[in-house]
C-alpha cells in the first residue's frame, strides 16, 4: 500500500495539485470511494485486486478515504505485497462526488473509474467497459435498467421508490441514459479529467453533472446491463440526501 497525504481544507482547482501528487501511469486505474467502509473494504479489495492481477492490462487501485472515522486506510494493510499497486490517499472535502473527482485528478491512467466499495457491480463488469474504452467510447457506465440487467438482490421498496424518482429528474440532464446511479463508471482518462476542472457538485449526483458534461461536448455514453445486488450498508440516505441530489439535479439540468 501506498499512503498520499489529503488535500487540505480550502479546495485547491484541480489544475492546481501538486504533480508529485499524481500516481504513475497505467492502463486502467479503479477509484473507490470509501467513507467508514473498513468492515466491507477487505472482501472488495481481495476480489478486485485478484481480478486485475489476471487481466493483461496494467492497473491500480486507489482507495480514496472521505474523511473516515473508522480507520478505513487500515483495512489496506493486508494487501500492500499485492500483485496490482494499491494505493490509499485520503479527500478532506466531504461527499463521494469529492472524493470520486479527487481519485480521477490525481490519476493519469489511460482510463480511468470507480466502483462501490460494497462490490454490488460485478468486477468482472470491467474487461466490457475496458474493450468498449479501447474502441473508443468516452464513457461506460454499468446500468440496472439496460437490456439484458438483472437484479440478484432487489433494492427495498422505499429505495426503489426514491430511485424511480431520481430517475424522473435525471431524464432532463441526461435523456436516453436509463441508469445513472449505478456505482460503476468508467471514462477515457484525458476526457474526463479535463470534464472534471468544471464540476462542483460533491454529493450523490456528481456523475450526473459529469456525465452531461461529457455529452454537452458530443461524447460517448455507453450503457452496460449488469446483474447487481443490493448491499446493505449504503452510506445514501434518502432523509439526508435525497433533496440536496435533486436540487443538484435541477441546476445541472438547468446549465445544460
């Protein structure tokens, strides 16, 4: 495992960070937003770390701590002889948008994502995404609502009310996208750091506002049916969340 010290409070713009900063360059880099997730770290890190150790491509995976309180960079320490590099940096800007976008501004992968620290996409979800990326498609998001998609373990009802909802709002910033909230997203690595210099929202709509960053600049949005299951143990709460999402919605839409 390999430490970098958080950006301090009194958020720098991204064409600012230091370059010594920056990771050394792979073919594909895997950002996982981790906040508390020191229980459910393990599991996932050994499955991801397994799968790319066997994929002709070189990677790495960077686990970036949203300010935990739980030791979340500990559960690292059992992989750091790992075949794959893993590194743990931390985001002292609060949200998974932060922590996402500070895992792609410090990345020069040639492409670059994230995956859910609860592992509900399936890893293997990457060797389409990694082809589709090399064919030249600007983005792969892994969709529930794709052709194809299956849910081994269904959401409950009030989440999958408050999904259809969400659902209905992110229609107006990204219509014919059926999934935007699937946390499995995978983009060319220069195109989405330079989309990433414009991006300001934090929460649990930041790939939403990337997303339609990308398509406002005529890029590819390929959706890719996955079979998921719901974890439990989500750091989304509708109470907590859900308005400042839909607010966010809202002005990302309205920007368009």
């Amino acid at each position: 495992m390999v430490s970098v010290p958080p950006i301090r409070p009194g958020r720098a713009p991204l064409e600012e960070i230091p370059p010594w900063l920056t990771r050394p360059p792979v073919d594909l880099e895997l950002i996982v937003p981790a906040y508390n997730e020191a229980r459910r770290l393990p599991s996932t890190l050994a499955d991801d770390l397994a799968f790319l150790a066997g994929r002709p491509w070189s990677s790495a995976v960077v686990v970036v701590d949203n300010d935990s309180a739980d030791g979340t960079l500990d559960a690292l320490r059992p992989f750091e002889h790992a075949d794959v590099p893993l590194y743990g940096i931390g985001c002292s800007d609060h949200g998974k948008g932060a922590a996402v976008r500070r895992g792609i501004a410090t990345s020069s992968a040639r492409f670059v994502g994230f995956a859910d620290a609860d592992n509900a996409t399936p890893i293997g979800t990457l060797d389409t995404a990694v082809e589709l990326l090399e064919a030249g498609v600007s983005a792969v998001i892994a969709s529930r609502r794709a052709p194809g998609a299956h849910y081994e373990v269904e959401q409950s009802a009030a989440r999958r009310c408050g999904g259809w909802v969400f659902r209905r709002l992110t229609r107006l910033a990204l219509p014919g996208i059926a999934d935007t909230q699937c946390g499995f997203k995978f983009f060319d690595g220069p195109l989405v750091r330079e989309a990433i210099r414009t991006c300001h929202v934090d929460g649990f709509a930041f790939d939403v506002e990337i997303l339609a960053h990308l398509l406002r600049e005529g890029r590819t949005v390929v959706e890719v049916p996955v079979n998921w299951t719901d974890i439990p143990g989500s750091t989304f709460s509708a109470r907590r969340h859900g308005l400042r999402s839909m607010t966010d919605i809202i002005r990302i839409s309205v920007s368009r």
